[in-house]
C-alpha cells in the first residue's frame, strides 16, 4: 500500500489524517521510509513496514461507509461483562481500524449502557470510537463534524429504542 503526500489517510489509533511529508529515516544501519501524518493539532509519524496496513488505510467511499453504518442498526454483540476482559477485547477490536468495527463497538458499548453502568474505560474506548468514526464520515460525506455526530446518534436512538 503506498500513499502520496496530501494523501487523506485513516490511523488506526487516532482517526483521519493528512500526509503531509515522506521521509527516509536510518536506525541501525536500517533505511526505513515514513509518513508524517498530520491529524487535528498531532503529527505522528508512521514506518513503511509489514504492518502498514494495520495502521494505515484509505478512508472508505461514500457507499461502503454508508453500508458500514447499517452495522449501528444491528443487534449488539455480547462483550465481557467482566470489565478488564471487556476492555481487553475491545482494545483488540480497535486495532482492525475499519469503520465497521468502529460502528460494532459503539453499537455494542451504547447497549451496555442501558443495561447497567459503565466504567471510565468504556467511555474512552466509545469516545475514541465515535471520534475516529465521525471524523471519517464527515470527511467522506463532506458535512460538519456535528451534522455527523447527530446522525450517529439518531441512528443509535432508533436501534436502542
């Protein structure tokens, strides 16, 4: 997978950015390609290795994103309920990056919410997740980030009642 720099690109961990430069970096007799990634007021840099397409991907279409977001409108999934499994697991979710695991944790998370309460941990994992998934949306749709956190919760208010 190879970008180019202006390319629009979806972290894994921490949502849409830019590339804004490619650099050559040595470590250890070692060459080693990067991409400087500009996402809000963060720059992080990310190495051309074997595991680039786990921490890089292209931002969906209009019509895969729109078919991601039937996933909120699904039956949740069971998650753990002890809170350090659940946490665990949805730490591991997070990595896959794609927008339709963002949507099946903050499916899956909002309906634990009406069953009984939740920790700090939830609530991060769920922000990060929303954050990540409305920043995505409204990039890929071209509306205002709010426009898009409105319609997520919509939809979710529909699933959950």
């Amino acid at each position: 997978m190879e970008f180019q720099s202006g390319d629009w690109v979806v972290h894994y961990a921490h949502g849409l950015g830019q590339i804004t430069a490619i650099e050559t970096r040595s470590f250890v007799e070692q060459n080693i390609l990067y991409y400087q990634i500009q996402i809000g007021d963060l720059t992080i840099w990310v190495p051309t290795d074997e595991n680039l397409g786990k921490r890089l991907r292209k931002p969906s279409n209009q019509m895969d994103f729109s078919n991601m977001l039937n996933t909120l409108t699904k039956p949740s999934e069971t998650l753990p309920s002890d809170r350090r499994q659940r946490t665990q697991h949805l730490t591991e979710l997070l990595k896959d990056g794609s927008a339709e695991t963002l949507c099946k944790i903050i499916r899956d998370l909002s309906a634990i919410r009406k069953q009984r309460t939740w920790s700090e941990y939830d609530r991060d994992i769920l922000r990060r997740a929303q954050k990540t998934l409305i920043s995505e949306w409204s990039f890929v749709f071209s509306i205002n980030p709010l426009d898009a956190e409105n319609k997520l919760q919509k939809l979710l208010s529909k699933h959950m009642a």
